[in-house]
C-alpha cells in the first residue's frame, strides 16, 4: 500500500478543482468559470488497490489584502504547504511568469517534493506560442528551489477537464508517494468534509453562476437545518451578504433570481445525495462580514492571529 497528502497549489481558475473533480469522478470541490471561487481547503480521497492518495484542494494564490477573506484563503494555501508528501504546482498556459510569483513566494519553505503540471495541455498544442514561456519558468523555479528541503520531481501535462493525461500522473504520484497505510480507513469515503459543507457549497457555486461579477464575493452560505428524517430531505440554508442593495440582487425581481439559484442547486444536490430534496433559501444582510474577523470566523472564516501579535501578547501576559 501506499498513501499520502498531495497539495494541490496555483493561481486562480487554473483547474485544481477540475483535477480534483476529475480523480474522484465526482463533484467535491465546485467549479465555476470565474476566478478565486475556492475558499477552504478541500480534501478529496482516492482509494484504490495500490493505496489512497488525500488531495487537498486549494484556494488560487494571489495578493491578498491584510485582514479579509482574501488572507484567509492565502491561509488555506500555507496551511495545505505545511506537511504534504507532494505538491502538485498547477500552470495555466494562457498564465504570465511575473503572475506565477506569487505562488513561488509560497513554495520557498516547503519541505517536500514537488511536481509541476501543465493543465489545459490542450491549448498550446494548439498554440504553441501561448507556452513559450513555461520551460524557462520551470527552470526558473528549479533554480530558485536549490538548496532548499523541496525535492523537483519533474514535469507533466494534463487537460483536467477532458481527462487527458490524468490517469499517467495519478501513476507518477503513486509512484513518489511512501509506503503506509490508508489515512481514512473508509474505502468509500470521498472527502473529510460534512455533507452540510459539500451543499453549501453547490448553493454558493449558484450564487457564482446566476449572479454578476463581483456579487459572488461578497456571499457567504450557512446550512441553518438539514432534516433527513423527512422525504424529501429539508433543508434550509441562508445566504449572507454585505449590503442591503446586494440582498434585493440576490432575491432578484418577484423573487425570480433567487428561484432560479434555488432550483439549480436543489438539482445538483439530488444528483450528489441521490434522492429528492426540498431546498429553503433565505438571505440576510452581515455588514462587512468579509472585512471583520469576528464575522468571518462565525460562518467558518477563522483567521489565525499574526505571529508577531501572538508573541506580543505573550509578552503582555508575562510581565
């Protein structure tokens, strides 16, 4: 057998969440065609006769504002670098080398073995200019690493979303992983978290796909009940938003968008629990919850305090 923790890390929209999606054939982590819709670590599970690989989704790294959600999910990434076995770096073709920065500033410090993978391959085989840029970078990234605990492994191409190639990486990564037993002892199990969690999720994906650009940033889902003792399952979930003008965006004209929203998610809920579901929303204005720690942390935002502030607070004490 063999077993590990594989981190999933790259800039927004570059397909973690579709790799993820495609290993387990089945819809953990949602996806959407706009950027920095992951929030929290996702943890998918693929178990089979050779061993079981734990992936860990992650949120896009980008430059996050001090404070809000956006650190939060910068977060997410540091906490996912901590302890994996592998990391897979995820390159989008159509990406830009001063943009990938960002994700080598989280790489330096990592203490394990690393893979970059080229996903949506697909492109630049029909264009080969679009990734002229990625084998200098790669080298880019090797030489910044030297001397460093992470250990280059090598190099991939991938089209997560039709399937290419997936199947020749989930073999390299069995290949690097160590021997060991499974880390969840459920053969069946997809992912640690919650069904609560996975259908707030799908809610929140509707949000991304029947709202404009920016409203979905500004979203937040909470499961207030969820009954399966009844048929259907009842379940009630509230849409938190920032501003009293985005709750009548949210509800949209005779409560139209809000149906709409309703609707999509129930489906795709049913298709995930396989049986009927009656699916309550509401939406309820938290002023700047994504700006306010003490907000983020009630809807499962926690922000982990600064180093430096946890030191002077010891320090406080102390004396």
């Amino acid at each position: 057998m063999k077993s590990g923790v594989v981190a999933l890390v790259g800039r927004p929209n570059v397909g973690k969440s579709t790799f993820l999606n495609s290993v387990l054939d089945e819809q953990i982590s949602i996806v959407t065609p706009k950027a920095q819709t992951t929030r929290d670590q996702v943890r998918g599970i693929r178990t089979e006769v050779r061993g079981q690989i734990v992936f860990v989704d992650t949120p896009g790294i980008h430059r996050a504002k001090e404070g809000g959600i956006n650190e939060f999910m910068i977060q997410e990434v540091r906490r996912a670098l901590d302890a994996p076995d592998l990391v897979l770096y995820l390159l989008d073709p159509g990406s830009k080398p001063e943009a990938e920065e960002r994700v080598l500033e989280q790489l330096r410090g990592v203490t394990s073995s690393l893979m970059v993978v080229v996903n949506k391959a697909d492109l630049f085989k029909r264009n080969p200019d679009l990734a002229s840029w990625i084998g200098p970078w790669v080298e880019k990234v090797k030489a910044a690493l030297a001397g460093t605990e992470l250990r280059f492994l090598g190099f991939s191409e991938i089209s997560a979303e039709k399937g290419h190639g997936v199947q020749t990486l989930l073999d390299q990564i069995f290949e690097t992983l160590p021997e060991g037993p499974a880390l969840y002892d459920d053969p069946e199990a997809l992912t640690d978290r919650p069904l609560r969690f996975v259908v707030s999720e799908l809610v929140r994906k509707q949000l991304f796909m029947n709202l404009g650009d920016e409203l979905p940033y500004s979203c937040a889902v909470e499961i207030e009940s969820f009954n399966e003792k009844v048929k259907p399952v009842h379940i009630a979930a509230l849409i938190h938003v920032e501003r009293e003008s985005q709750k009548g965006m949210v509800i949209g004209a005779k409560g139209q968008k809000i149906k709409e929203i309703g609707t999509k998610a129930r489906e795709e809920i049913e298709s995930l629990m396989g049986e009927k579901v009656y699916l309550e929303l509401r939406v309820k204005v938290l002023e700047s919850w994504t700006r306010e720690a003490r907000k983020m942390k009630g809807l499962g935002y926690a922000l982990e305090a600064p180093a430096s502030l946890a030191r002077g607070k010891g320090k406080k004490e102390n004396r």
